[in-house]
C-alpha cells in the first residue's frame, strides 16, 4: 500500500507490536474476559491494517455498546442502501459501488487542529484495536436496521488530530470522482457533489460515534461505504457519511448537504425523534428489515433511536422542535 505522506506524529515502526505478541494478545483479547466486560483497551497498539473488501477482521466485541435485538441479516445491510453517488435506487448502491476503487485511500485533515495533512488510512488507523459494536441505524424515510459494525469511536482520532480551542464543529466529506461514481454523473442529481455532513463536536467526541470500516465481521462492501463511513446510530441515517475523504475542524457549523437541499426537511442536528414528523411522513414508526409487503414489521420510533441516556444531556436546553 502506497503512504502517500508520514505524518510527523506516526507511530515509527519499531514502536508497532511484533506479530507473535500480537498474536497471543488476540487469543487473550477473544476470551471471555475481555468480552463479557466489554472492556475498552485505550491507547492499546495494534497492527491495523486498511481493511481488504472481503477481508474478515479482527475485533473484540463492545456488548456494553451493543443492542441484543435481532440483526438485519447481512444481504439485507449490503442489497438495499442509500449511495446516491451510484444512483437513487436501493439497489443501485450494490450494483454499481464496485466501479470504486478503495485501496489506495486517504483522508485529508484540516482546519483547526495541531496535525493537519494528508494521511493514508492505515495511518489514522493504525493505533487501534477494531471494536464491534451492534447499533440500530434509524434512516429519515422510515425504515431501520440493526447492524454489527466494526470501526474506531471517532473521538480516539479526533484526539489524535488535536483540534484547537476554536475547533466547535467537525465536517466531512465523501470522494468526489464522477468517473467512478455513476451518480456524480447524473443530470438529475439534486444534490451539489460532493456529499457533505457534519457534528457539533461535543457530539462527534460522544462515545456512541464511531468510524466504522467493516461490518458483518468483514471489511466494508463499498455500498455501505468503504473504506470508512462515519456511524452515528442516535441521528437519522443520512448523517452517518460514506467513504470519507476530507476531516475539517471548524469554528462556524458547516452546510451539510441534505440541510443546503431541503432545510424544511432535514435539519443539521437530525437527532431521531417521534415527536418531529417529517413534513411529508410521520416519524413515529419505523419499518424494522427485513420487511415485506405481508409482514412490513413496524415497531415504534424511540427518541434518539433509543440512546438518549448516552446523549440526551448534548441537547439541554435546546428546543429539538425547532433544531430538529
Ligand atoms: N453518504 C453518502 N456519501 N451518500 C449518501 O447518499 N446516504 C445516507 C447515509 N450516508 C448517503 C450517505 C443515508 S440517507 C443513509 S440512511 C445511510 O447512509 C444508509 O447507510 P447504509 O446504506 O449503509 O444502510
């Protein structure tokens, strides 16, 4: 894999756990310590490596993050998703997103923080054991999933980047290559490439956000949004970014793309709530996949997906009707 550029701050390589320690540390990680306590192991090194489509990867299992409900079986997670960049369709995504390359990838780092720059991936990942975590993802259309992602929680990297005082929102960015997204290329997207989202940074340092770069215990399928997409499971799916490319620390909040196309509709916090319908539909129920036309398996819309006693206290004070 191809470094485009070191950062000062990385780790050099004799400072990377050798293999053999690794190893024994995984077989000591999967036992059942570890995991019935769903311990989390800051600062602990690992080998991360970019994950590889297809690729099972190692993880250790974050039951204190994770919901007992049923998962939405994986064909389901990876058939019928929303990527406008390869077309509107649910199933364009898993059609199309093949014609994205993933590897080489880097996400560029700006704004106010103390380490900017370009960063290949393995790079920001590299200090990091992978955790999964099974959260409910709640999209605005009404429909919901229960998804065993693997990734990194988002304030581990933020961290590391050392935003500055003035740092009170984080934005993100999705490629933009028209040539590998067929939706790019559309003229009758309604939305201004690229794809563009953003959290206040109290919520983006919660310990719900996660960048998640697999699922299913395998890397990514690119129609998910390989190599790595931002999962925050307490707001409506369209704020949980694919295939980043840009981080930017900043002062102001950011124009976030289904906010610029239809501020009536979709607000910049989207935190999910019943109580909020969406100008055209309710939001009180959700159809939970798999679901069919004789079985659509409707259950009922918790306020913030059913995570407020992690985040509730981010928005007191704050009138949700009016910063929905
Ligand atoms: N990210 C990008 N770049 N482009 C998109 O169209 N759709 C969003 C979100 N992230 C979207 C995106 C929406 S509306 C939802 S519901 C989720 O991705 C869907 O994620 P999934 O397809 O993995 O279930």
């Amino acid at each position: 894999m191809f470094i485009k550029k070191r950062p000062s701050w990385a780790l050099p390589h004799f400072a990377i756990t050798p293999e053999s320690v690794y190893l024994n540390r995984r077989q000591f990680m999967s036992g059942t310590v570890a995991m019935a306590a769903g311990l989390s192991m800051p600062g602990l090194l690992s080998a991360a490596e970019l994950p590889v489509q297809g690729e099972t990867l190692d993880f250790i299992s974050m039951p204190r993050y994770s919901t007992n409900e049923k998962k939405t079986p994986f064909e389901d997670v990876a058939r019928y998703n929303n990527f406008y960049e390869f077309g509107t369709g649910k199933d364009d995504p898993a059609k199309y997103a093949d014609e994205m390359t993933v590897d080489p990838w880097s996400v560029v780092v700006e704004g106010e923080c103390e380490r900017p720059g370009e960063y290949a991936l393995e790079e920001l990942l590299k200090p990091y054991e992978y955790q999964e975590r099974v959260y409910r993802l709640r999209c605005v259309e009404a429909w919901s999933m229960v998804i065993p992602w693997i990734g990194v929680p988002l304030a581990d990297i933020l961290k590391r980047l050392r935003p500055t005082s003035r740092a009170k929102y984080v934005y993100f960015e999705t490629l933009y290559d028209p040539g590998q997204m067929r939706g790019q290329r559309s003229l009758f997207s309604t939305i201004d490439w690229p794809y563009q989202e953003g959290l206040r940074m109290d919520e983006a340092m919660n310990e719900l956000s996660f960048l998640a770069v697999g699922l299913y215990g395998k890397a990514l399928p690119k129609q998910n949004g390989a190599p790595i997409r931002l999962v925050v499971p307490w707001k409506y799916g369209f704020k949980s970014i694919k295939s980043i490319v840009k981080i930017r620390f900043q002062e102001e909040r950011p124009k976030t793309t289904w906010e610029m196309i239809a501020p009536q509709e979709y607000g910049f916090y989207a935190n999910v709530n019943p109580a909020v319908d969406h100008p055209r539909w309710s939001q009180k129920k959700e159809r939970r996949l798999p679901s069919g036309l004789f079985s659509p398996n409707w259950v009922e819309t918790v306020r913030f997906n059913g995570y407020g006693e992690q985040v509730a206290h981010l928005y007191k004070g704050m009138d949700l009707r009016k910063y929905y």
